[in-house]
C-alpha cells in the first residue's frame, strides 16, 4: 500500500497552530510571556530607607526576567498607603509591593484597615531578616541583660525606653521585652527613630532596639553599650554579640524583616518567577557580602513559607499588642 504524505498549506499550518495556542489555558499561556511589559514595585516607605534600598536590590533581580523593574515610593499611615495601592491593582504580576515587619503589625493597630492582610496579597517572599540591637546609654548601670533586667526589678518604672512611635516594631520589641522578663519600662515615644536615638546619646533615654547599622558605629565608639542582639540565633552579621534569646529569655525575637508581597490572583507560575529572580539575586556572593555588612540578612524565601511566616507574624504581634492593652486607631 503506497502512503500519501501531504504538505500543509502555509496559511492551514498557522492556523493550526493559533487553534494550540488558543487552546492553551489564559494562565498557563500568560506565565510563558510574563513579563511582557515593565513591572511597577511599590515602596510603602519614602526613599533612602532600608525598606527602599532592599526593594532597589529585589527590583535589579526583577529585571533578570528582561523587563524593566520601577520603584515607586507611596509613603504615609505606618505603610497603609503603599500597601492599599497594591492590594488594588490588577492581579497580572504587574504591580508589586515592598512591605515590612508593619505588614503584619497593622491589622491590630487599625481598626478599618482597608485591604485584609493575611488573604488580600499574593505573597511572593520574605526577602531579608533585618538584624537589631537593645542598647542602653552608658549611664545606666548595666552591662547586659540579667543585669538590666535586675535593674529593671528593683526600680520599676523608673528606666525609659524610645521607640519609632506607637505600635512601630521597635515599641513592640519593648512591650514584648516587658512581657517575657516581667519588668516595667516607661515608653517614650517619638516621631521616627532618629531623634529617639539622639536623646538616648544624650542620656535623655535609658535603653531602645534599634536597627544595628544605625547603633553599631556608636557601639564601637563606646557611646552606647550593647545589651543583646534581637535575633532567635546570633546574626551571621554579628556572630560574637548574644541574643536576648540565649542570655535569659528563651523565645525572643524582635528581628524585623521586609517581604515583596503582590495583589490577590496573581498565579502561582508568575509569583514563582518572581520569587525565583529575587533569589538568585539576593544569593549573589557580591550582594549578600554588601548585605551582610549592614546587619541584613538575605532570605529569599519560598512563596509559601513567606505566607506561613506572616500568618504566624500577625497572631504573635496580635498577641503582644492585647497583652500590652494598645489601642487600635
């Protein structure tokens, strides 16, 4: 039997195989293509701080994908603003979000927050773990934490501490402080960190967390002394300063972190794109040596670990927050 092979015709063969590519699921065939525009990523803080920096540092990863990465600053309400914009957008991958520790803190210090933390994004990673300090002012006499603590017991309300403002994570950091180690400090405070760190140099204050490139400097200068370091383990940053975790109160974490989030839909091909060019970014010998150096941990975490990580956030600062009998505005 003699087999007959016939050639298409040019037009039948393309439209046969726009009849495949129809055919193809619209997610499936949108991951292939993404991106095919640039990507917008939205820095709930103002420029120059190291929630935009490490946002600068995801979006040149971003770019890997052969897109251009933007940055857009939408500062204002304890990050509410910036992460309101996000959760609005488009569900396509092409609208992003830099959030901080304050992502899983504000849903119990607002009482109408307008986007719903824990199911309003598609979580794409926890990109860094940001390492801090409990320093005190030299005057105050105590070297580290049994010591502090001691002192604490034995003059109930009589030692300050400053924060960022209320419900800020370095306010927290001392409610929780004052929780595990059964002491009482007075809060003060202030609008931002800086002027809080100031006072603290001038002995206005008595002890504060704070983020350690901001104190180490003044740590080696001998102008403030070291209490403990924030972290569950000794930072990789810092291995030679304790924990408060490891000097006295097992458990204790007042690390922060800053994750790159996105809204509600975004499919799971798209967001594992992303968290994948993050990644290799933030494994980068180069990037990781400058991060580190700035006591800046990278994680670049998988997608659903980022969201099991923020739901334990949420109730753990929930917790501290109720305990600590703060009001939601």
């Amino acid at each position: 039997m003699k087999i007959v092979i016939r050639r298409l015709h040019p037009s039948l063969r393309a439209a046969c195989a726009a009849a495949v590519v129809l055919a193809a699921p619209a997610p499936a065939l949108a991951d292939t293509v993404y991106p095919s525009k640039p990507i917008e990523i939205i820095v709930a803080s103002s420029a120059g701080g190291i929630l935009d920096t490490i946002a600068r540092t995801a979006a040149h990863g971003i770019e890997r994908l052969g897109q251009p990465a933007v940055v857009k600053n939408l500062p204002g309400g304890g990050g509410t603003i910036g992460t309101q914009a996000v959760a609005r957008a488009p569900g396509d991958g092409y609208t992003l979000g830099a959030v901080a520790t304050s992502h899983a803190i504000n849903p119990s210090m607002y009482a109408k927050l307008l986007y719903d933390t824990a199911h309003g994004f598609s979580n794409v990673t926890q990109m860094v773990e940001l390492t801090n300090f409990l320093v005190a002012n030299p005057s105050v006499p105590a070297s580290n934490l049994k010591e502090l603590i001691a002192l604490a017991k034995a003059k109930p309300g009589t030692l300050t501490y400053g924060s960022a403002g209320v419900g800020q994570s370095n306010h927290l950091s001392g409610e929780l402080l004052q929780q595990d180690a059964g002491i009482k400090l007075v809060h003060v405070p202030y609008r931002g960190s800086a002027q809080a760190l100031t006072d603290l140099l001038g002995g206005s204050l008595s002890v504060m967390f704070i983020d350690a490139l901001s104190a180490e400097p003044y740590v080696k200068a001998g102008k403030l002394k070291l209490i403990a370091v924030t972290g569950l383990t000794r930072s990789p940053a810092y291995p030679d300063y304790p924990t408060l975790n490891e000097s006295g109160l097992p458990g204790f974490n007042g690390n922060t972190w800053l994750g790159l989030v996105a809204p509600a839909g975004v499919s799971k091909g798209i967001v594992d794109k992303l968290q994948a060019a993050v990644r290799a970014e933030f494994e980068d010998p180069a990037v990781r040596k400058r991060l580190l150096g700035q006591g800046v941990i990278p994680v670049a975490s998988a997608p659903q670990e980022f969201s099991a990580f923020l739901d334990g956030e949420i109730q753990r600062w929930a917790q501290v927050i109720k305990t600590a009998g703060i009001q939601a505005n």
